[in-house]
C-alpha cells in the first residue's frame, strides 16, 4: 500500500502484514526519514543521559535537586531540528506523531512507573500565538494533568547562553495544586532539552511543593561539545 511520509510528504510504498493492519497503526514514515532518527543510547550521565560520560558538565554545574533525573529520545541534530522546527513554529502539529509513541515507551523502558504526568506549559502569549502546545501534543500517550503554572516570562531560551538559560528560568515555575502533587512521583514532558534549566527549574517547583522525585522525558536533547 502507498503512504505519505509525515516528515518529506513523499509517496512511498510501505509493506501491509497484520501487524499493520490489526495490532498498531505504524507511523508513516518512509525509509530514508526513519534512517535519519538514531535513538540515544541514554547510558551517559547519571541525571541527563548525555552519552559518552557519567557526570555532564552541566549537571557538574547545577546545584539543584538531586531527585530529577530525564532521557531524551534523539539527538538534536539538524534532522531533528528541522523536523521540531517545522512542529513547533510552522504549525505542522501532526509530526507529534512522529515523537509521541516512542517518548511513551522511553519513560516506561527508563523510570517505569510513575503517580502523575505533566507538560512544561508554555506562556500564555506564547500559546497564543503558537495555537498550541508542543508539550501537550508530546504527551499523547501520557494523560498528562495541569501541575504547573508559568509565574513569569522567560527571555527567549534559544538565544540564551547556558548561564543565560538558567538564569532566565529561576523562579518561572509554581504548583497549580501542592496536595495533588505531595508525595507523588512527577514525569514531565518537553519537547528539548539543551541544557536542562527550564526542566530543572520545574522540577525544583514540584520538589519544593512536596513531589517525592521527578523524572523527565523530551523528543531531543543538545549535545555539549565539552561534556
């Protein structure tokens, strides 16, 4: 049967078996697109996942809760970004789906069980201009619940320096309910991570208003050029 790959809307023929037809729907992505989406190995630095070392340098340089721990599924390599790209800021919100399932099974396979799931949110200028977010549409698999409330507009994240970064996102983040979330062990969504400051920041929210640990998962991950 013929399908259309999300990613380059290319025709291509893809092999029906019943699989396909009555276990899962496959995503539909043709061969040299799926070829160019290289899962992370995740066996690096024990809070990040970073691969090649056990302590990133970025971790080594956050002094915040040592409950947060997050793995990524891609690198965020120029493929990736500019399949996030055309997600995020071109409105094409179908390629979730590129993302969606495997980010499921990436928090299964690495923290297993969790009590509440939540999206990063974003402002609420940002949501409206953008339509929607990115998060949100992540966590398809997830049943994510509102925990967390944006208390102040961050400077935009992908001009910043890593001080930069974590400067711009101390305090931006407050519990929308501290006895839903006390003593409960928090998963978060996001769609990168670069240097872990919106994350940590949101994590250190949660951590302080009772959450027992939180873990999070995103779509890519910025490798350091010195880890």
């Amino acid at each position: 049967m013929r399908s259309c790959c999300l990613i380059c809307q290319q025709s291509w023929r893809q092999e029906a078996d019943w699989l396909n037809v009555f276990y899962a729907r496959p995503i539909p992505l043709c061969t040299i697109c799926t070829s160019q989406l290289k899962p992370l190995d995740n066996k690096g630095c024990r809070v990040c996942g970073h691969p090649g070392v056990d302590f990133c340098s970025d971790c080594r340089q956050r002094s915040g809760s040592s409950e947060f721990t997050q793995r990524s599924l891609y690198p965020y390599n120029p493929f990736v970004k500019d399949v996030l790209t055309a997600f995020k800021y071109r409105g094409d919100a179908k390629l979730a789906e590129v993302f969606s399932r495997e980010l499921y099974l990436l928090a299964v396979s690495n923290f297993q069980k969790w009590d509440l799931a939540a999206c990063i949110p974003l402002t609420k200028e940002r949501l409206r201009v953008r339509g929607f977010n990115q998060a949100e549409l992540l966590a398809e698999h997830f049943t994510p619940a509102p925990l967390l409330e944006r208390t102040s507009p961050p400077s935009k994240q992908s001009k910043s320096s890593a001080a930069g970064r974590r400067l711009n996102t101390e305090h931006i983040f407050s519990c929308s309910d501290s006895k839903q979330i006390k003593g409960k062990r928090i998963l978060l969504i996001d769609d990168i991570y670069t240097t872990g400051a919106t994350l940590h920041a949101a994590s250190e929210a949660l951590i302080q208003d009772g959450a027992s640990s939180v873990k999070g998962v995103t779509a890519a991950r910025a490798l350091l050029k010195n880890s």
